[in-house]
C-alpha cells in the first residue's frame, strides 16, 4: 500500500477535500475542533424524562417504538428503556435479507430477554435488487436506498401506531452525535434519494403495500426528513404525517467502549471476532467500505474513528489499529452481490463524487 500522509492528530488522509496541515503536521479539522467548545445538543436525562411521561400512554399496548437492527445501538436502546424506565416497547425491524448471522442471534437474544414484541418488515426482493442496481449504476453506492427506505417504513408503522414516540436506529449513535455522518462521502438527505429515483421507481415506491403514498408526498416536500425530530421545525411542517422521534444520545451518555460491554454481559450481545462492535449488522456493509476506499481514497470508518479521536473517545493508536479491520480490499461476496443485481462490474460508477 502507498504511504499516505495523515494528520498527526486524528488519522485523515492528505486526499480528504479542503485539508490542510500546520507546522506540526495537525489538520484543519482537528484544530478547528479544539478551538470550538464542545457543544452538546443541550438536552438532558431530566428532559428525557418529561419527553417520555408526555408521550407515555398513547396507547394502551405500548410506550415506544424502537428501531432494532441488533447492532450495538439500537440494541442498547432498548436495554436502557427498559431498565431506566420499564417501558412497553415494540420494537421494529426493517429487514432487506442481508443481516450478519450475529445481528439475527443478538436480535432474538434481545427481544426475548427483555420479552418485547417485534415487528418485523422486508421489502420484496425484486424492488430492492432494482434499487440497489440503479443506485449503482448511477451514483456508485447503494446505502441511501436501506437508508430512506427504512425510514418511510419507520414512518409509516409509526403512524399506524398512532405516534408513539419512536427512537430511530438510523440516527441512534449516529447523526445526533454525528459519529456516522461524514462530510465528504456521506449521502445525506432524503432528497437525494427521491430526485435519483426514475419516474418508474418512484411509482413503484409509492405502490409500496406498506408505505403510505402521503408520506411520500409529504416527504418529498421538505429539506430533510430524516432530520426532522420533534422539537424541529421540519416535524411541524409535515404535521399528522411526521414521525415523532428522538434520539436517545442526545439526552444522556453515550459510551461506546462501556455500551457493547454492558450488552454482552446483559444479554449476551455478541459481534463477529474478527470485525469491531460497528456495523457488522448488515453483510453488504464491506461492500460499502470498499466502494468508498476506491472512489475516494478512505472509508468513512477512517473519517469516523478521526472524529472519535477529537472527542476523546478513540486514542489515534487504536484507530491506527482498527484501520487494518478497514474494507480497502475486493469483498467476496461483492462479484455475487453485482451478478444478483444484473450487473457487470464497469457498469458501476466509480466516479468520486464528494458530496461537499
Ligand atoms: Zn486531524
């Protein structure tokens, strides 16, 4: 592998757009970052308290949803309500076929330890694989399609559910303390997904059983849904159509080195042994990595791990440790995955597009 230069602080790369370095080798990032003070989202555990007593009892089956893929955040979610608060909680599942054994195990292990119901949904087959194949083709990644997809799948069990408050996986550990959004590569709203979407796939979207067809609309019709938590202006806007969620690392600490530890020893949580405790809930997730490492030169791991070391969360040996972990190399099941899609290697994009 090539030597590249990376900042001495965090672990980016010389590639990364609008980098630069000081005299001691420290990038702009990272100094910025010490220059800012850490600002919180401001929200409390007290405040947690008055958002679940608010939405407690909406119905008579349950208090919350909760997002569960049995990766280690939602999984934790659900541990914690349970404990802190003894909630009644169902738990959703959006499900494409692609889960790691251990995250299928983790989930059955959850469920019936904390003994919620789980309600379990799976696009067909044929639509996803035309999604995925069309993504391809013309964006050169696929993820934004599971990621937009779950949430009109969220949003639409939600409101069958007559709003219970939800706390969404997509987010949890993620946007609210954006350990997984990483500027650069990172496909970010919703619209991206609807304005990359045919006329043909669109109307197949909104044909979805069980999707509302308004939330489409609706949705198509502000900035970022996926943003839109309760207390924004977007979850006004979209009104009876908004999905009423929040997003639990805003409201108290979010230790990701104590919170696997907790989980396997509550509830017998496990990841793979040769893979760390992020991500390996979905299969196609390598493929993702690596699609990354060749268009752009890193993976969002390393852009990850490069915030973490920022916050003081992640030392920048061990996140020189975990880029061996890192997907840069052709994914077995990657040949597989494209032949299912219908689709040849070169038909890929592997332009570099950065997103910012
Ligand atoms: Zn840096």
């Amino acid at each position: 592998m090539v030597e590249v230069r990376r900042c001495t602080r965090c672990i980016l790369p010389d590639i990364y757009p609008s980098i630069t370095f000081n005299e001691h080798g420290v990038c702009n990032f990272c100094l910025e970052a010490a220059e800012e003070k850490d600002t919180p989202s401001g929200k409390s555990k007290a405040e947690l308290d008055r958002v679940i007593e608010t939405y407690k009892g909406r119905s008579d089956k349950y208090d919350v949803i909760v997002g569960l893929s049995g990766g280690k955040d939602s999984s934790y979610v659900a541990y914690y309500l349970k404990r802190e608060y003894g909630l009644k909680i169902v738990g959703f599942h959006y499900d494409i076929g692609y889960s790691s054994p251990y995250a299928i195990q983790n989930l059955q292990n959850l469920v019936k330890k904390l003994d919620i119901d789980l309600f379990s949904v799976r696009p067909r087959g044929s639509f996803l694989r035309r999604l995925f194949a069309h993504f391809l083709r013309e964006r050169g990644e696929f993820c934004s399609v599971c990621n937009n997809l779950g949430y009109l799948y969220g949003a639409s069990f939600s409101r069958r559910q007559g709003h219970l408050l939800g706390f969404s996986p997509l987010m949890v550990g993620g946007w609210s303390k954006q350990y997984e959004y990483q500027p650069g590569i990172s496909v970010t709203s919703m619209q991206y997904f609807f304005e990359n979407l045919t006329p043909a796939l669109l109307e197949e979207l909104k044909a979805q059983p069980f999707i509302e067809e308004k939330i489409i609309s609706r949705y198509m019709a502000v900035k970022d849904p996926r943003q839109a938590g309760i207390d924004t202006s977007e979850h006004e806007k979209l009104g009876e159509y908004a999905m009423d969620f929040i997003q639990l690392p805003d409201y108290i600490e979010w230790d990701i080195k104590e919170i696997p530890r907790v989980l396997s020893e509550k509830l017998g949580w496990q990841h793979p042994p040769d893979v760390h405790e992020s991500h390996f809930d979905c299969t196609l997730f390598p493929i993702k990595e690596y699609l990354k490492f060749k268009k752009y030169g890193l993976t969002q791991e390393t852009i990850k791990n490069s915030r973490l070391i920022r916050e003081g969360l992640m030392t920048r040996e061990e996140a020189m440790e975990r880029m061996v972990l890192e997907h840069t190399t052709e994914p077995v099941i990657f040949e597989s995955f494209i032949h299912e899609l219908g689709l040849s290697m070169d038909e890929v994009n592997w332009k570099a597009e950065w997103s910012r």
